[in-house]
C-alpha cells in the first residue's frame, strides 16, 4: 500500500502531522519521518522533541496526502 517516499498523512496521538515515508509497510505497520509542532501540538518544546520525528504507526493511522 505505501513505498518509501511517499507524502502521507499521520495520525499520532490523536493528531494530524505531515511525513514521509521511511520503509515499506510489514505487518501492519510503517515508519515514517513526520513534521510536528511541539509547541502547538504537544503543548511544550524540549530539546528532545525536535521537528522532525521518526516513529513506526499502524498503517491504519497512515494516508496518502
């Protein structure tokens, strides 16, 4: 369903982030390099949480933009 590079949409603790992604889907799952705001969407910015995040989510919280 996805293939790495694709502009997705991500659902990651109940919010909507711009990404990218990373490696292809396996069981259910895909990594993804997202965009996110830690200010606005987390409510506070720590030298840990930067821009850009790389996570793995369930395909069910991934779309293509």
């Amino acid at each position: 369903m996805f293939r790495e590079h694709d502009d997705v949409i991500v659902v990651f603790d109940g919010v909507e982030h711009d990404g990218e992604v990373l490696t292809d889907e396996m069981r259910g799952w895909v990594r993804v390099t997202m965009l996110i705001d830690p200010e606005l969407d987390y409510g506070s910015g720590t030298e840990r949480l930067s821009a850009h995040q790389t996570v793995m989510v369930r395909t069910k919280d991934v779309r293509l933009r």
